[in-house]
C-alpha cells in the first residue's frame, strides 16, 4: 500500500444518521486485497465479535508480493512472511476461523470469473451470516486490487447465494445476512469499538514488513505516532456517529 492510499488519513464525512451496533453474528468474512487491509479496514469490529463469540475468518486475495520499498527484496520470502503476518494478525484479533489466501499477484488482481468463483466457494463453505469488504465504488481510488477485491466481494456473494452459478463447487448455496463495505465515501453504520482499540493495534503491528512502507514506523517513537493515528482515526469516525470510538461502514442488507 503506497502513501496515496494511506488507510488512516481522515475522511471528510459528514453524516448525521447511523445505524448502531449489529448484533454479533455467528460466522463474519471479512474480505481484503492485502494483508493488512482488513485489519485497518475492520480489525476492531471483527476484534469486538469474536470477542463475542463469533466466528471470524480472514480472506486476502493478494500475495502481498509488491509490499516493499526495497527492489532487490525476494518475493517469494515476502509473500511467507506476509502470510505469517496475517495469521499473527487474525490472531491478534481473536480470530478463530480459517484465514484464507487467494495467491494473486499483488497489483494483478482482476475481477474476472475465476476469482469470483474462488471467492464464492469461501463464502459457501465458511458460511457467514455478515461479509465486509472494500467498498469497490469510492470514488477516485488509486489502488487496483481495493477496486477488484471490492467487486469480487459484490459479486462472490450473488455467485454464493444463486444456486445456478458454479454449480460444480460440491457445497450448497448461501446467502449472507448482512454486507459492511469499508473505506466507504458515504458510510451509514457505525460499530462502536471502544475497549478494542489495543486488539486493531496488536492486529496491524503484526504486520512487521510493513512498519516502513505503509505505517511510516521503524522504531518506537514512531510507532507511538503510528497508534495515535489509529486512534485518531476512530476518534473521528466516531464523532461523526455520535460515539467515542467507531469503525464506520455502508451497510447493505438487501442481499
């Protein structure tokens, strides 16, 4: 993730209606491009439910092979260790379902008919009742995968609720209750994080390769920045829902 598409640079929302606080579902999948995203994008919700008793579990489509700033890195010791991080991560967060890697090429991914049959299978075989993901329509998106991982979300639920696709997958269809998309332009849900602050924290420095690149913190003063503007980031989205801390979604529940 490059600079443009820094996850905790402050969104201008101005919303004065939010639905609070779903019920803690049973299973969540939580959808990402990378590792990482989905802790920045979700990490406390998803913290907060298992917490709960829910059932979490992790899909990244990418290899997160592109994750460095040094050019002679190995790639393939890369994606392991990214790997690592991510289920260090999903861990940190208290999750106990699968965590789920789709392989693709970091800044390759496509939104074609293959992914979304992988992402359907997932979404069948974990059976969630609540998916979130990257909203695929925010507006002036650089990132390619964030868009594609975005629509492969979209498009693996209808793929996973419709019988009639893919009909070879030997799981039965399922339909989830409830999608949360994040880094929404125009969110309409807050989830109200307070007392899992620490859990999103733990989740995203998990994430060590990435201190330089994404999180601008290589040792302990700027890791002490890098918490103050996770917290910054919940703070005002949670001032925007009327709350002290929020993870702010769109949520769509005509599925």
């Amino acid at each position: 993730m490059t600079e443009a598409q820094n996850p905790l640079t402050p969104a201008a929302v101005e919303m004065t209606s939010f639905t609070m606080n779903l019920a803690t579902p049973e299973r969540a999948l939580a959808i990402g491009a990378h590792p990482d995203d989905i802790d920045f994008g979700c990490g406390a919700t998803l913290a907060k439910w298992a917490a709960d008793g829910c059932d979490v579990h992790v899909l990244v489509c990418t290899d997160g092979s592109k994750g460095t700033w040094d050019p002679d890195a190995d790639e393939q010791a890369l994606i392991a260790v990214r790997q690592d991080e991510q289920r260090a991560a999903a861990t940190a967060l208290g999750a106990t379902g699968e965590v789920v890697f789709l392989g693709w090429p970091d800044g390759e991914l496509e939104s074609g008919m293959t992914q979304r049959r992988q992402v359907a299978e997932v979404i069948r075989r974990t059976r969630p009742n609540v998916v979130l993901g990257h909203d695929p329509w925010k507006r002036y998106r650089l990132h390619p995968d964030h868009r594609h991982a975005g629509l492969l979300t979209t498009d693996g639920i209808v793929a996973a609720r419709d019988p009639k696709f893919f009909p070879d997958l030997p799981l039965p269809h399922h339909r989830p209750d409830l999608l949360l998309l994040f880094e929404a332009d125009e969110p309409d849900h807050a989830e109200n994080v307070d007392g899992f602050l620490e859990a999103k924290y733990r989740a995203l420095t998990s994430h060590h390769s990435q201190f330089e690149s994404t999180m601008k913190s290589g040792d302990d003063p700027e890791l002490t920045r890098f918490r103050r503007r996770v917290e910054d980031k919940l703070v005002t989205a949670g001032k925007a829902a009327g709350i002290e801390l929020a993870e702010v979604f769109k949520l769509i529940d005509d599925l």
